[in-house]
C-alpha cells in the first residue's frame, strides 16, 4: 500500500470532456497512466460551467449548445514522482491547462486500511 504523508505535489489537468486520445476519452487515459506508473492516486471531476484559452463558454445549461463540459485531473504524489510524469501528460495533453501546486497531505488511507 502506498504511504503518502507530508509534503507532496498536486498536478490539475484542465481539459474538455471529449477530448480524446486514440477514440477513448483523454481523462481515462491520463488516470490509467497515472494508475500504471504508480502514483498515489487520480481523480476526475467534470465542472458544469467554464471556458479556458478559446474564450468559448461551455456550461451544462439546458437549451445549450454546448456538450464538451470542463474536466479537471487531480493527481496527488510526491514531487519526484510527478515530476517525472510530466513528460506523459505533455505528450497527452494538446489542448488544455496543466497546473503544479505543492501542497501537504495529512491523511491519505484506502479501504480497508488499519488507521
């Protein structure tokens, strides 16, 4: 089981909801990375309103014309560990915003943890 207390570095991926990487959705594919390279965890939550670079607005408001909704990545490790993540996300992410803030984690437990 991993151990993630202290200081750490918190990774935010800005993207669309239909982006993609080879026909399946970019968000899955960054979190199946992450799960594959070993890092502590990763978590996708899809906003209901925002707009980023092209100033296009995209809101989960009924009668809009927009579907591609915001999606963020949370990604949560230690900074050597995503630190050499990085060259995957920037391989990944085409359109979009990757954001690296340090922060501390004071409690991190799975299930069925003993804590």
């Amino acid at each position: 089981m991993t151990r993630l207390t202290g200081r750490a570095l918190r990774v935010t991926v800005f993207i669309g909801e239909n982006d993609t990487w080879h026909h399946k959705p970019l968000y899955s594919e960054i979190v199946h990375r992450v799960h594959r390279a070993g890092l502590a965890g990763a978590s996708v939550f899809r906003g209901i309103e925002g707009f980023g670079a092209s100033s296009l607005i995209h809101t989960s408001r009924l009668l809009s014309l927009s579907e591609d909704l915001p999606v963020a990545i949370v990604i949560v490790d230690t900074e050597e560990l995503v630190r050499a993540f990085l060259p995957q996300l920037d391989e990944l992410v085409s359109e979009g915003l990757v954001i690296l803030d340090d922060c501390e984690v004071i409690r991190y437990v799975g299930r069925g943890s003993d804590a």
